[in-house]
C-alpha cells in the first residue's frame, strides 16, 4: 500500500466504483466516501465531512445527483474549503460536459488552492444499463423527447480509467479534459445498438418534453428528479454539446470504448433480459 490515502466519493455509484476497484488493484490506499461506510459521507449532512477527509491526500469528488442542481455549488465550496483544511492535496472533479451551471462548481475546485483536474462527461453508456434508461428498455419501449440529438456517448470504464491516471499522475494538474466516445448516436440509433446486442425488438417512440415530463410525473418521479431530466434534456442535448474530443485517447493513449462494444458486452450479462432480471429478483425476494 502506498503512504498517501485517496477519498473516493460516490465510491459505490457508476463511475466511483470502477475508479476504487482499479486504484485498489493498483495497491492505493483507498477510502470509500459513502453512507454506508465507516467513517461515513454524506453529502446532505456537512458534518460527516471531516472524518472522511481525516488523513486524506487526494480525493476523486462526484455529487449526487448533478452538479447542474441547486445547492451543488454551495456543497462544493463548503467541502473543498474542508478539504483544504484537512491537507488534501490533490482533487478530481467529475464534471458534466456542456453543463453551465456545472462549471460554477469547476471553479471552485480550480481555486481552492491545491492541484486539481477536472473530468467534463458526455452522457454514459451505462445510463442505458445502470440508470435512468434502463427501465424502459427492460419494459420493451422506449419513448423520449430530442430523438435527434446527436450524443458522443463515453463509457464509465473510460472514465474511471482517465481519473485513476489524473489521480496519480501529476501531469495532469491544471487540465480541463472533456471526455466522449469515438462516435455520436441518437436516441434511435441507440436503441437499435442495444435490441441487437440483445435479441430484442425495442421499438423506439420520439415524444415531446412536455410528454416525457408528464410521464414521469405519472410514475411519481420526484418532482427534483423531473427538473433535473428537463435540464439535461434542454441545455445538454445540443448541438454544440455533441462534438467529439480525443482526450481519452490524449490521456490514455488509445481510443475511447465504441457503444457497439458497451452494447455487446453489456448484453452477454443478462441485465437487458426481462427474464433474467424477474428471476433475479425473485430469487433475492426469497433469499432473506
């Protein structure tokens, strides 16, 4: 194990997770910031703050659920001002690409006085199996809003990937890296990636944001949740959101993960198969 200790907020979400296993396997000394850990962190409740940051060197920072929401900025100031006094050295922002209100939070970081990186997203393949898309898909339709927005889709792998490097390697202070795949989909497009990868038939259904937002609202989806999704409907899928970078190749040396590989593999563990999932949770129901 290394001397220094590295903070992994979010440590169990899509991008933590990888980000802890691989700096684990690489020999890091590696704390998990998340409630159910011990020491805990919670976003929500400041006071949790300095007993994770406790002997901390570096920390891998991502806020649940977006840097775009209200309070996300407030949060980051008060947490890199706890950072600093707790003689961490090093932060990594995850960031979202083309997110205004994002970049307030980018700042902060940028000035708090310690050597940091900040990590711009695109939207991630595991949004279609780890997130908010995944129920339609199992449900065997899906209906969006912006059907033709063009998304330069990154894959979490990639990412994590690119935050172990910036982590560990200093190099990458000061630098600002925006990070998508090789390629743009739209919504269809990728619809018709995952019922191949799977051997399903998807069919894919383009509706307005008013539509999308009342159907949300019909499944009693939080009303913070909604306004968070009409954000990143309305101020993400744009035009100028959907060019793709080659800083995953500039970081990593190789070419960022195509969505026809996320969707191959990704089917091969059942988690697009209706069947497999009721069984799933039939057998977890039964376990206990």
């Amino acid at each position: 194990m290394k001397n220094e200790k590295i903070l992994v907020l979010g440590g169990k979400g899509k991008t933590g997770r990888r980000v802890a296993e691989r700096l684990t396997a690489l020999g890091e000394n590696v704390r998990i910031g998340s409630r159910s850990e011990t020491p805990a962190f919670d976003w929500e409740t400041p006071g949790t703050w300095a007993a994770a940051l406790e002997g901390i060197s570096k920390v891998y920072i991502t806020f649940q659920p977006d840097l775009a929401v209200p309070g996300a900025k407030e949060a980051i100031e008060g947490f890199t001002a706890e950072a600093v006094r707790a003689g961490v050295q090093k932060m990594v922002l995850l960031s979202g690409k083309g997110e205004r209100e994002a970049e307030l939070s980018e700042q902060i970081v940028m000035n708090a006085g310690t050597g940091w990186t900040i990590v711009r997203a695109s939207w991630f393949n595991q949004n279609f199996s780890e997130s908010f898309f995944l129920d339609p898909i199992l449900a065997g339709h899906v209906a969006l809003p912006k059907s033709e927005a063009l998304v330069p889709y990154v894959d979490a792998d990639d990412i994590a990937d690119v935050v172990v490097e910036a982590l560990l390697d200093d190099r990458h202070n000061g630098q600002v890296y925006e990070l998508t795949g090789p390629r743009q989909l739209t919504f269809p497009q990728v619809v018709q990636e995952i019922s191949r990868a799977s051997g399903r038939d998807i069919p894919f259904t383009p509706i307005s944001m008013e539509e999308y937002a009342r159907m949300l609202k019909e499944f009693q989806v939080p009303d913070d949740y909604i306004w968070l999704v009409n954000y990143l409907f309305t101020e993400v899928l744009t035009e100028s959101n959907s060019i793709v970078t080659g800083d995953i190749e500039k970081v990593l040396g190789r070419k960022p993960k195509d969505f026809s590989e996320y969707a191959r593999e990704t089917a091969a563990t059942g988690v697009w198969n209706p069947a497999a999932q009721a069984q799933g949770a039939v057998a977890h129901a039964t376990s206990g």
